[in-house]
C-alpha cells in the first residue's frame, strides 16, 4: 500500500506543493529535450536520404566542438574560426561522399554501418591528433552567447533561467524549423524526399545522389556543431559528449527512424520524461535515472510500436 | 502505322553483352532507334528485355558494345547524363516517389529544368517563386493531358497500381524528353486502362513528336502501337522488323511457345 502511494501519489503531491520546482524540471527536460531532436534530426536525415545508419553522428558533434575551441585556441577570432569549423564540416562531408559513400554504394547496409564506425574511430583518432585529448571550456562568451541566469520569481517560488540554456532551446528550435521547411517546401527537400524514396527513381529525372549526400551530411555536420557549441557551452567540450549523442538512439526508436516530426517529438518526450522521472520517481530506486530511463522508455515503445510512434510501417514486397 | 519512321537514328546499340555472374543477360544485342518512332522490344519472361532499358539510361554497364546517341559513342552510359540528355524512363515495376503526391511526383520531372539556387528557393520570393510557378503550369498541363486532375493532391503511395502507372508516365514526362523508355507500362490494367494508356503514348508521339521504346507483352498493343519491333530471347535478338512481319516469324514463334509449352 505504501508502496502504491510512493509511486501513484506521493509525486504528484510533491508537484502540486512545489509548483516552481515542476516548472523548473519541466524547463530543464525541454531544452535537453530540444538537443536531443536536433541530434536525432542529423541522424533522420542521413538515414532517410542515404539509407545509412550513421553510428559517427555523435563523435561529429565532439569533432565540430572541438576544431571550434581548437582553431581559437590557435589564434583565430570566435566568429571566423566558426565559420572555418562550418567549411570544415563542408570538407567532411564532401570526403565521407568521395571516400566512404560512393566506393560502397550498392553494398549491404551493414556494410555501410559498418563504415560509420570506421569512421567513428577515425574522427576521435584525427581529433585527439590536432586536439589533444584533454577536455576543453567552450568559448561561450567570445561567441557573443549570453552568460549568466534569470531568476524568475513565480508560483511562491523560484525559477532559474540560464541563458545559455535559453540560447539553446531557441537556436535549437530555430534550426529544427529551418530544417523541417527545407525538407518540405523547396526544391532540394523535394530531391532529398525523393532519394529517400527511390533511389532509381530520382536517378531517373536526373537527381544527383552524390550531390545529396553531399548536402545531408553537410547538414548532419551544422546540427552536430550548433549541438556540440551548445552541450559544450553548458558543461564542457570532451569525447564525454558522445554520450549525450548516443541518447539519440532512444530518441530515434520512439519517434520512428524515418520521420522529422517523430525525431522532434521524440526528442521532447525523452528531454522532459527523464528530467521528471529523476526527480520523482528516481529517489524510490536509488537516483542516477536519468543515465538510463530513456533506453526503458525506447524499449517499452518498441515492444508496442516496432516502427516507433511515427515511423512508416514497411510492408515488403515479396 | 501512319506515322513511319522515316527519321534519322536517335540512338543505337551494337553489340551489347552484359553478364551478371552465370547469368548471360544479354549477348551480342544490336538494334536502333530512328528520331520519332515506337520501337518495341518484346520477348518471353526473363529474355533481358529490361537489362537492355537499364543498358540504355545508364543503370548498368555492358561487358562489351557500344551505344551510340545523337551520334556520339559510348561504352556505358551514366543515369545523370541520360536524364540531362533527354532519356527519360518508366519502371515495370512502378517507382514512384511513395510519400510524395501526384504533384510533387511531377514536379521532381523538373528538376533539372530548375536553375535558381538554393537561397532564393529558400526565400520562395521573386525569381524562384517565378520559377516554380512557370514549372507548376508544365506540369497541370500534364495533368490535364493524362486526365489525372482528381488525384493531384493524393499522396501516390494510395493511389491503385493502374493510377500509379500513368503518374509514373506523368513524371517521365514532365522533364520533356526526346527518348521516352516504358518498361510494360500497361501490366496490372484493367482494358480501359489499357485504351487510354494506348492513346497517350500515341498523343506524345504523334504530338510531340517523342521517340518511344516500348516493352510490352500484349501482342495487341504491340502490333497497334509500334513501328518496329526487336524481339529478345535468353539475351539475344531474334528478329527485328515490323510487327506484322515479326509475328509470322517461325523464331519468334518457336520462343513464345517454348515458354507456354
Ligand atoms: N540486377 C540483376 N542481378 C542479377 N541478375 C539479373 C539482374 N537483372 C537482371 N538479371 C537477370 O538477367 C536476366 C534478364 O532479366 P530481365 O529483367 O532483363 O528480363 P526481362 O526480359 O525484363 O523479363 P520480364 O519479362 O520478366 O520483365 C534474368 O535472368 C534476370 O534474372
Ligand atoms: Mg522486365
């Protein structure tokens, strides 16, 4: 019976009785949330345009992080050394299309998969050549991104704003727009949904896949930098931050691994679901939740929805 | 056939062989195909007949042979440079683009009509906004014209296997070819469908004077439509000449009864 109240009741008490502390979990939740959507959104549109399961999405955003805080560190101003680190990730793109892509198109997606990896371990080699290895602060303030918090005094209580986090959640939500109106309105979302569609079909009339996956990954390359100058900003730029990366598995699973809206929704779901659980619930069983309640959540998702909550159901022709 | 085809070659192919592993798929294959005319290409199940459309626009490159186009000669060709280059094709097995809907399915016929850049795209203001209204008027003429008006805004993934054909050829059309490749544009159809899958191809070619090649089991069709016929047996041709002529051929006949046989 206590139990039962410990889980069904007390937390909702605890809610009620200090509104400001929910509202600041909820705060918090979302613009995790928000990071994690556009991660997954770089893995969305790689998936769906090239087929291919990109493994090295994480370790990219440590990449972009890193040359950023590399290139001012040897001397470059913040802003021209970030839009060096975006021709750099131009340059990436264009080498994972000429050396990765094309020599392995019409090979198994395994194969494919399997390239991410090597790819993977390429980029934290390569990074901890020109890099080093130690962990490096984000040049928040040279970026002319607001530092500082605001406290908010509402609901008899009080909730903190930092401004970096609202920088975050607005670039973030910024760039998932951006990308959503892209893919659906111009002429190059129509090319890339129509690759994702069918290959031969877009060969056909005369898109060019190579110059698609030029762009996708180049695209891949923008979130996973906006990704990694934010999470940065808000801990500290190391390999550490692949870890938030992979919490873009969770978030793929639930949303389906084929849909923008999904990635987005499901980027939201987990973001404040395990904020909230942690807080709530994460004391009954010993705290440290949040490390792990988004792979339940994916999991029971999975075993109700196989293709997520929003993917496609793939019936195959046989 | 009224309209015969008098004109020069718009394209050949001499001496094609593809293999894929123990499998000969086409050996030694030469045929033409004369600027204007409906060029058939028949023969049983499994004969290379696709093989030599996926020779054509580039899917596939031959061991061996040449393709000559507009005069220029070519050991493979690339699907990029066929589709810039007027050859534009349908699948026999439908690919479409399945979330798009008819509309967008068509307009994607045009991209490479489309020549603003990404950034005004983006703005969807002046000269792009410009653009795509002068390239959405091609296509409603399109839409018209394969009478496809009520299913403009549905999703092609719904769409009944007989619509999906047609707004396949739709696509096909939309990027304005010169050599129009229909891999059995008319399977799965009911015989209505057939008559007005029949009187479209007629209309592009007698109207826009496009240049067709044609695979199609139905010997009706064939002998109504085309001009000329190449008849395919275990990769090799076995006769080549006009659909009357070919369908007293004794080889031709031999290779259909074998396979009912
Ligand atoms: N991509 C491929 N890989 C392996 N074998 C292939 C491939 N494409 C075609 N073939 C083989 O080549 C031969 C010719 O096939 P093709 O599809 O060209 O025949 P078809 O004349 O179009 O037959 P159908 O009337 O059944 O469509 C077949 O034996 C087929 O199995
Ligand atoms: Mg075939």
């Amino acid at each position: 019976m206590d139990l039962l109240y410990l889980i069904f009741v007390d937390p909702f008490v605890q809610m009620g009785q200090a509104p400001d502390l929910l509202v600041q979990t909820l705060w918090d939740g979302l613009v995790s949330g928000v990071l994690y959507a556009l991660i997954a959104l770089g893995f969305v549109l790689i998936y769906k345009a090239s087929g291919v399961f990109n493994f090295a999405q994480g370790i990219m955003v440590v990449f972009a992080a890193l040359t950023l805080v590399g290139l001012y560190a040897a001397g470059i101003p913040a802003l021209p050394a970030l839009a060096l680190t975006v021709v750099i990730m131009l340059a990436l793109a264009v080498a994972i299309e000429r050396l990765v892509l094309r020599p392995l198109l019409n090979r198994p997606d395994i194969v494919l998969f399997m390239a991410t990896f090597g790819l993977t371990y390429f980029l934290i080699g390569f990074g901890q050549l020109l890099f080093g290895g130690e962990t490096k602060q984000m040049i928040t303030r040279q970026l002319h991104l607001p530092q500082g918090a605001i406290d908010l005094h509402i609901l008899d209580g009080l909730v903190t704003l930092q401004k970096i986090d609202i920088a975050a959640a607005v670039i973030a939500s910024v760039m998932v727009a951006s990308l959503a109106f892209v893919f659906q309105y111009t002429r190059i979302g129509r090319a890339l949904r129509a690759v994702a569609d069918s290959h031969r079909a877009a060969l056909s009339v005369g898109i060019s896949l190579n110059q698609i996956w030029v762009i996708v990954w180049f695209a891949a390359g923008v979130v996973a930098l906006a990704t990694g100058i934010m999470w940065g900003a808000r801990s500290e730029v190391s390999f550490a931050l692949e870890v938030v990366a992979l919490k873009a598995l969770p978030v793929l699973i639930l949303g389906g691994f084929t849909s923008i809206p999904g990635a987005i929704v499901g980027g939201l779901i987990i973001g404040l679901s395990e904020k909230l659980f942690e807080l709530y619930w994460g004391p009954l069983i010993g705290g440290g939740t949040e490390a792990w309640f988004a792979y339940v959540v994916a999991l029971i998702v999975l075993l109700f929805r196989p293709h997520g909550l929003f993917g496609e159901v793939i019936i195959e022709r046989i | 056939m009224t309209n015969a085809a008098a004109g020069e070659t718009l394209l050949a192919v001499e001496e094609i062989c593809l293999r894929f592993g123990g499998v000969q798929a086409l050996s030694e294959v030469s045929f033409d195909i004369k600027r204007g005319e409906i060029r058939a290409i028949i023969g049983p199940n499994g004969a290379g007949k696709t093989s030599m459309l996926n020779v054509i626009n580039g899917f596939y490159r031959p061991n061996r042979g040449v393709i000559r186009f507009r005069g220029q000669s070519f050991t493979r060709m690339r699907p990029g440079f066929a589709a810039r280059n007027g050859i534009a094709r349908t699948f026999q097995n439908v690919a479409l683009f399945r979330g798009m809907t008819t509309l967008d399915n068509l307009m994607t016929g045009r991209t490479l009509k489309m020549k603003r850049g990404f950034f005004w795209q983006l703005l969807r203001y002046g000269p792009a906004m410009d653009e795509e209204i002068e390239h959405r008027r091609a296509v409603e003429e399109i839409i018209d014209f394969l009478e496809i008006e009520a299913i403009r805004r549905v999703p092609v993934g719904r769409l009944p296997y007989g619509l999906q054909k047609r707004v396949e050829l739709g696509r096909a059309l939309a990027t304005e070819p010169e050599l129009l490749l229909l891999d059995e544009p008319m399977t799965g159809m009911n015989l209505e469908e057939k008559e007005d899958m029949c009187r479209f191809i007629l209309e592009v070619n007698a109207q826009f004077g496009m240049t067709i090649a044609l695979i199609e089991h139905d010997m009706g069709v064939v002998m109504d439509l085309s001009n000329r016929v190449v008849v395919l047996d275990y990769g090799r041709k076995i006769a080549d000449d006009a659909p009357a002529v070919v369908k007293q051929d004794p080889a031709v006949i031999a290779a259909y009864l074998g396979v009912a046989g």
